[in-house]
C-alpha cells in the first residue's frame, strides 16, 4: 500500500502497515537512505542492525502525525552528522579508535534514535482487524506495532513524557543481534544509556546528542500538538474537556480561539511555558487574527485569533 493513500484514510480510521513498506515510502525514504549513507556499512550489516530497528520505529510510531517522525529521523541524521568530527571513543590510542568506529557510530545512532523519543503515551489508539467496526482493543506500544491490516483510529490526550519510555522500548525497537553487539561494549553501552536519559551537556557525546535535538526543531511540535488537538476537537473526533471548549468557539468568520487563554490552558497540561507555546502555535502560520473580541462560553469576550486551513491534518 502507498503511503500517500495510508495517510489519505479518514482521519478516525487509518489502517497500519508495515515499517518494511514505511521505510520506502515517500515521506522517509530520503531519511533512510541518508542514514544508510552516513553509516557506510556493508549492506547485510546495515540491514541488521539499522534497518531492523529503524522499521520497527516506523511500525510503531506510525499512529503519530508524519512530520513527528520525520523529525526524529532528522535528529539521527545531525548526530550522526556530528559524530563525524569526533574520535571514538575518547582518550584512547588511534588503533582502538579505528577498531572501534563502527561500534561507536551505532552508539550514536542508538543514542539519538531514542532520545526524546515522540510521546506516544500522549496518544490513545485504538484498533480492530475489520473496518468500521465498534469494537476497537486498546493498543499499548510496549507490545509492538500494530498488526499490519488492522484499522486503527487516534486520540490525543495530552500528559508528561517520561525520560524512561525510551528504556522500556528499547529492546522493542532493537532485537536481539543489536543488544548483544552494543553489550558486547560495556562502556559504549552505558554512554547510551546515559545518552537518552540525562545527556551531560559539558561532555562530549552529551552536547551531541542535545544539539542534533537542537530545541528550535522541538519547538514547532509543541505548538503543532496544540494546532492538532483543537483540530480533533473541532472536527469532534476526540471530546475536550470544559476549559479547551471555552476557549472555542464557531463564529460568522471560522472558529475562533480565545487568546492567550488556550495557551495558558494548555501550558497547565504539558508543564512547558505558555510563551513558548505561544510562539510556536503562531510559526505555524495556521490562523489568522481577529479584529475584535469574541464572545467565549463561561468566560465572556476575549482576544482571539482564527483557526485556518482544517483539512491540512486530514
């Protein structure tokens, strides 16, 4: 199935595929290959342990919008990036450096892929093996992805994300033959480890791996998850609770947003600053702002702006 028709499924129903036919699809396959390039390792060693956890990313986190994860592939590939100009591992003679490269190199890879991994427990999903059906079964990540073929519909219920989710999927995303080569390097391995939870960034490999998730490029996606839960709401196809829906409201000229009352709302949720929310909501540049006050529900009139371009997350 072409990705380009997976992603046209109606918004409350999409049917899962697999991260084989993911990873050539047009949205990721300019990532992958990029990836496979960067590493210049021989094609059933790349396969082994690049594409297999890459495919199982993509499989997994395939409920969430198309620009999370091109995002995350993006990280990988300024890591890797990065790592270029470095000699590892630290402190060691140029024979031990050469011997080890290509562990040290998947270290960072591994490193970045499950860094600040997207927040999937953000999402409830939900899925069934037969179209339109009304008896859908919670999935839950740590399982695996969803069977390809299964219908699968997404709401968003925005909570913290937890530094050790990226723990608990990693053997999830790296089978076997990849755990026992990274343990295979008791130093390499506890340097990921450290990597993906608490990156020091006065050490080396710390400041890499924080700046390949430079906090411009996360930026977008805390205004994009606000953009894409009112869009939910507004459609209907998930429920808000009574402080969001105050904040909405349809009038002559669209749906009006109160302001900065969603954002103030909103950053009670995801515990980031409203200003920053704030920001990132407008450098989407989808909404266009209201000459007068609106009349709101229960909190009276308000500054507001306009919600434009609804079908973009269809």
């Amino acid at each position: 199935m072409d990705f380009r028709e997976y992603n046209a499924q109606p918004n409350d129903q999409k049917i899962a595929t697999t991260g084989a036919l993911l990873a050539q699809a047009p949205s990721f396959i300019d990532h992958i290959e990029t990836i496979q390039s960067l590493v210049a390792l021989p094609s059933e060693h790349y396969t082994l342990f690049y594409q297999t956890p890459l495919e199982n990313f993509l499989a997994i986190y395939q409920p969430l919008p198309v620009d999370k994860i091109q995002l995350k592939l993006n990280n990988v590939i300024k890591a890797l990036k990065l790592r270029r100009s470095h000699n590892l591992p630290l402190n060691v003679k140029p024979e031990d450096v050469r011997e080890k490269k290509d562990i040290w190199t998947y270290t960072v890879f591994t490193a970045a892929l499950l860094y600040k991994l997207p927040d999937i427990i953000n999402y409830r999903i939900l899925h069934t093996d037969k179209e339109n059906s009304e008896s859908y079964t919670l999935w839950n990540p740590y399982t695996g992805a969803i069977r390809s073929g299964h219908y699968y519909q997404v709401d968003v219920q925005p909570v913290k994300n937890k530094a050790s989710m990226a723990l608990t999927l990693f053997t999830t995303l790296f089978n076997q033959p990849c755990t026992t080569w990274l343990y295979s390097d008791p130093v390499a391995f506890n340097h990921i480890l450290e990597l993906i939870l608490s990156p020091d960034p006065k050490s080396t490999l710390g400041h890499l791996i924080i700046s390949s998730h430079n906090q411009s490029s996360q930026k977008h996606h805390v205004g994009h998850d606000l953009y894409y839960l009112l869009i939910e709401i507004i459609k209907g196809n998930i429920e808000g609770s009574d402080k969001i829906n105050n904040c909405i409201s349809l009038t002559h000229d669209g749906y009006a947003i109160a302001v900065p009352d969603i954002f103030n709302y909103y950053s009670s949720i995801i515990k980031e600053e409203a200003s920053i929310i704030e920001e990132c909501f407008y450098s989407l540049k989808k909404h266009t702002p209201s000459n007068y006050k609106v009349n709101f529900t229960n909190i009276g009139k308000k500054d507001a702006l306009f919600i434009v371009d609804t079908e973009a997350l269809l």
